[in-house]
C-alpha cells in the first residue's frame, strides 16, 4: 500500500511542478528545458519506488 501512495504522491508533485513552471514568465526554450528535467526526475523516481533502481 505505501508503494501506491509513493507513486500517487509523485506523480501529483510532478504534475504540480509543471504546472507551475507553466506559469513562469519564461521563454518557450527555457520552460521546454525545465519541463523535461522535471520529467526526467520523476520517471527516475517512480523507477526508484518500483525497485528498478
């Protein structure tokens, strides 16, 4: 059960980080770079939570 509540959990704060970086005042280029990062951290998180890692 904690491994579901792991993985909501960041999902929703990656959801939550992309929405706000979607309301910076930042050029197209930029907010495409952070978005990927912030992709990038998540997928490798939820991979953590699922014992890949």
């Amino acid at each position: 059960m904690s491994l579901l509540i792991g993985i909501l959990i960041t999902f929703l704060v990656v959801i939550l980080v992309l929405y706000l970086i979607n309301m910076l005042p930042l050029d197209g280029r930029a907010k495409q770079i952070a978005r990927i990062i912030v992709i990038i951290i998540g997928v490798i998180s939820l991979l953590k939570y699922l014992a890949v890692f």
